[in-house]
C-alpha cells in the first residue's frame, strides 16, 4: 500500500556485490540474504533503514535510498 510518506531504504548493487555475508549478519530485522552466494537481496517488506548493513559492506555496494512508502 502507497501511503505517500517516505523512508530509507538499503538497495543492493548486485552486479558488484561480493556476498560475503558482512551485511546478513549485522542486519536486525533479517531482511538480507545471499542469494545463490552470488549477490546480497533486501527484503523490502522487512528492511526499517538503519543502514547498518550499508556501513558494513566492504565493498560499499549498499546505499540507502529514500523510497515512498
């Protein structure tokens, strides 16, 4: 449902991901897997913006992004 409010959001540049797991693990809500140990996934529906997982990755593929909820 679009409430027209805006939030953060982690966004994955998949392509450069390396999957090594740093933001999985550092994630409070779970919204983050590695899929196919190919590349990090966000689960929208989960993911409350802390941007924990951004601050971790190594190889700084994560970014925060204002979505509209």
């Amino acid at each position: 449902m679009n409430t027209g409010k805006k939030r953060r959001q982690a966004v994955v540049e998949k392509k450069d991901c390396v999957a090594c797991g740093c933001c999985v693990k550092v994630c409070p809500k779970e919204a983050i897997t590695v899929i196919g140990g190919l590349f990090a996934q966000v689960d929208t529906d989960r993911c409350v913006g802390c941007g924990k997982c951004a601050k971790e990755c190594p190889a700084s593929v994560i970014e925060m992004r204002e979505v509209t909820a």
